[in-house]
C-alpha cells in the first residue's frame, strides 16, 4: 500500500481532478535528478535544485568531489520528492487534502471520488414503473 495526498484547487468551477501525490521515495528522482523532478511537473523547484547543482559543481573542482556532490544532491532530491510537489502544488493555489492509502493512483483516485459529494444519495431506494402496466 501506498499514500497518496490529492491536492485541488478550491476556487475552480465544476467538477476538476486532483493531482494525486504519491508519498514516498522516488526511483525516478534518483536517477534522473531535477530532470525527474521536471517529468513530475515541478517546474520551479526543477529548475531551483538544477540552479543550484550546476553553481556547485562550477565551485567545486574535481571529479570524485562531483559524483559524490551528484549522487547525494540526487538521494536528497528523491528522498523529498512528495514534499517538493507538495510546496509545488501550495504555490499553483492548490491544497492538499487527506491522504488516502491505495496499492495505484488509479484505485487512489477512484476512492477519493466516492469520498466526493458529487452523486446524489437515496433516502429510499428509486422507484421504477411497474412492467404490466
């Protein structure tokens, strides 16, 4: 099981999606750095953590010292990564909402729909017209 935090916008008209955020590591980040982070959709805090790892690896001269600087620029980046989309969201206007545990997005999704008050509820089962009449 997973968690994943749906994040909305309060101010929007009809109905809208959310994006589900997955809560957790990210392979993806660690691999790929700010430009996993850019797949995310984080754009600002893509750029801010590229920013800052080409400015430190132009400071620091010599290469063991920059694959170590990568690879632990790289861990922090994954191990943060739910709380980074997270900031990304709050600064889009969206607020995130209560966390839900399910095994995929998809399934994570479909029960924060039934959690919504969209659907009409029955007091009483609908009547249906009678066949022999």
């Amino acid at each position: 099981m997973k968690l994943y935090i749906p994040c909305t916008k309060p101010g929007a008209s009809g109905p809208q999606m959310p994006v589900m955020v997955q809560d957790g590591f990210s392979w993806r980040v660690l691999f790929f750095g700010w430009f996993g982070l850019l797949t995310y959709g984080a754009w600002i805090s893509a750029l801010l953590a590229a920013a800052v790892t080409m400015i430190l690896l132009h400071v620091l001269k010599g290469f063991w010292s920059r694959l170590d600087l990568i690879v632990a620029i790289h861990a922090v980046l994954a191990s943060f990564t739910a709380e980074i989309r997270l900031w990304e969201q709050r600064l889009n206007g969206r607020v995130p909402g209560t966390p839900i545990a399910a095994p995929s997005r998809d399934i994570a999704l479909l029960r924060w729909m039934d959690q919504q008050q969209y659907a009409p509820s029955y007091g009483t089962s609908p009547e249906f017209p009678c066949a022999s009449s």
